[in-house]
C-alpha cells in the first residue's frame, strides 16, 4: 500500500498563522499606545467636525474661523460690468494679488477669484460662472496651485451657493480629502480659537477681509486677512511648519486620476476658450523649503512629472515660483510659513507676467 504523502502547506495559510503569532507576542502597552493614538485622532476628528472652523462639514453650530469668500467673490463677478482680461485663481495664497496692480504690467484689466482654502473645484465654478455672465475669449489666467496640484474635494461653501450647482451634479460637499485637513494641527488650532472666542466674548464670526470690486483685498483691511501675521507669528509659524516636516518627512506618491477631474476640466474649459492658462507652483519659505529638500522634496518630483505629461493634452505656461530665488522674493516677504505679503505678490507678478510667453498679453 502506498504512503500517503503530507499534503504542503498553503504558503498564504502559513504566512496567515506566522501573522496571527506575531500580533500574539505584540506587548499589551503597544496595543494600549496604538488605541490611544486611535482614540486621539477620532477625538479630533469629532472635535474639527462639530466646530467645522473651515466651514467645509456644514454644521453650522458654530461661526467659521473663515469667512465665506466664495459666495462674497460670487457675487462680486455678478457685479462686474465688463469683462476682466485676466482671472486670478486659487487659494489663500494667491488672494494677495492685486488686478490693478497686473493692469499695470499688462494693460489688461483682471479679477481675483482666488479663495480660502480654494481647490480646483472652486477654478472650475468660477471660471465657468464668469464665462455664464461675460464672454471668456481669449481671457487671460494666472492660477496659483501647491505642490499637491488639486485635489477632487469640493467645500460645502461652495456646493451649498446655488450659483455654483449647476457646475457641481452630484457633488455633497465633505469627503475624504476634507477629512484629512479635519484631522491636521491648523484644522484643531482653529477650532480652539472658535471655542476660545465663544468662551470669551460673543459666538460671532470673527471679522474678515474687506474686497474691493475686483477681487482684491482692501489695503486697510489686509490685517484682517488670516494669511495675515507679525513677524514673530510668521517665525513661529515657519518653526512648527518645519517640525512636522521632520516628524513625518514627505513622501513621493502617484498622481490619483479622480483628484485631478476638476483640475483638467478647467484646462480644457479654458484651451477652448482660445486661452493658454498660466499655472504657478506657490512660492514656499526659504526655511520649510531646504527642510523640504533634506527630505528629496519627493511632492515636487512628483508635480513636475504629472505637469510635463499633460503637455500632450493641454495648452499652459508653467512658471516654477517655490524658490523665492528664482524671483527676486525676500524672505521677510511672508506672513506666515505658507503665505507671501503684498510686497512679495507684487514681485512675483512681475516675474509671471516677464515668463507668461505673451499669454496674458
């Protein structure tokens, strides 16, 4: 009679069983610290959705540390009684930059539609709700974006105003990538600032920028601005930015396509217009920047590339601003780590427009 021989063991069964002892020996205090990190990061989540500083959650239970910029620029196109040549878009960071100030350089008369927080869902609803009212030919663009490029989210400030709508189908506002900034240290600080405000005085909307009809920020109100900061708020901000940056170093990732339909759409929207959009990378602080560069700044690498391969599909001038080398920028030129002031806007205005490639003539 023949022996029976054992039968091999499934290799996925044995790598399951060697799993299984692993996490057996794993120390109880190791289940404890990861359960309390567990429990933080909910506590925090719960905590940034319920105040929603940024108004992305809809809540609505307490005022914003944001004001609404979008239905305020919203309305601001709506006033407009000509159509402006060039459109600004973006995010806080670009909300600096003065039309008047490009009309000087280029002769042409713009708008700032930048806002806060601002993701490529806002460019896409504000440049189509622009082109609804006035004609988009051959207008010229300026769109600041960070090294991320886009993302897919689309703030419930937005998705709520009922002008942007017809351009968001089937959009509910906060997801993922919103709860990602819910879970950060700007989201929380901010949300302890509302709570802190509501402790102390009356639960009001704290008081934001002034704009002046197109798009800009009125200089008396700039101090208004949350990109707005004194140098020893700058610092420390630049200082903890840096921190995090060696707490958990950055690392290079794949563009996601469904991140970029907003962004890509928007190209398209404007190359059919007869437009060649001007896209700049966001000017960083000098300090985060070489913190960045220790670490192979593998966001940036991976930026470049996706831009390079959508030279086959799309018209755009890109005009590398991170270094404020490149441009004749002073590191005492920010507001906080992330932000340029006015001065240092101006600068960088005059380099985009001498690099535009006529684009914004």
């Amino acid at each position: 009679m023949r022996a029976t021989r054992p039968r091999p063991e499934d290799p996925d069964s044995e790598a399951e069983k060697a799993n299984a002892a692993r996490l057996a020996r794993t120390p109880a205090f190791v289940w404890a610290t990861l359960l309390s990190c567990f429990a933080v990061l909910v506590g925090v989540l719960v905590l940034n959705t319920v105040v929603d500083p940024f108004a992305r959650a809809g809540t609505d239970l307490l005022p914003p540390a944001v004001e609404n910029d979008r239905a305020i620029k919203l309305t601001l196109i709506d006033h407009l009684e000509e159509p402006p040549g060039i459109l600004i878009l973006g995010s806080s960071r670009a909300r600096q930059a003065e039309p008047a100030y490009l009309q000087r350089l280029t002769g042409r008369s713009g708008f700032n539609a930048a806002v806060t927080g601002g993701g490529a869902s806002d460019a896409w609803v504000m440049t189509n709700y622009l082109a609804r009212r006035l004609p988009l030919r051959n207008r010229g663009f300026i769109w600041f974006v960070d090294v991320g490029i886009a993302t897919h989210g689309v703030s419930p400030q937005l998705s709520a105003d009922p002008r942007a709508e017809p351009y968001l189908p089937g959009e509910d506002g906060f997801g993922l990538d919103d709860v990602g900034a819910y879970l950060g240290t700007e989201a929380t600080g901010a949300s302890l600032r509302v709570l802190e405000g509501c402790a102390l005085r009356r639960c009001e909307p704290e008081e934001g920028p002034v704009y002046l009809p197109d798009g800009s920020i009125k200089a008396s109100s700039l101090l208004n601005a949350p990109e707005s900061a004194r140098s020893a708020l700058r610092e420390g901000s630049v200082d903890q930015l840096v921190q995090r940056i060696r707490a958990k170093p950055p690392r290079g990732g794949r563009i996601v396509p469904r991140r970029l339909v907003y962004f890509e759409q928007t190209l398209a929207l404007m190359n059919r217009s007869g437009s060649t959009p001007v896209i700049v990378l966001n000017p960083v602080h000098p300090t985060v920047l070489a913190e960045l560069r220790k670490h192979g700044h593998p966001e940036r690498k991976t930026a470049l590339e996706y831009l390079r391969g959508l030279r086959t599909r799309y018209e755009f001038v890109f005009v590398d601003a991170e270094d404020i080398q490149t441009w004749g920028g002073s590191p005492n030129g920010f507001a906080n780590a992330t932000h340029v002031n006015r001065r240092n806007m101006r600068r960088l205005l005059e380099h985009i427009v001498a690099h535009s490639q006529s684009a914004l003539d």
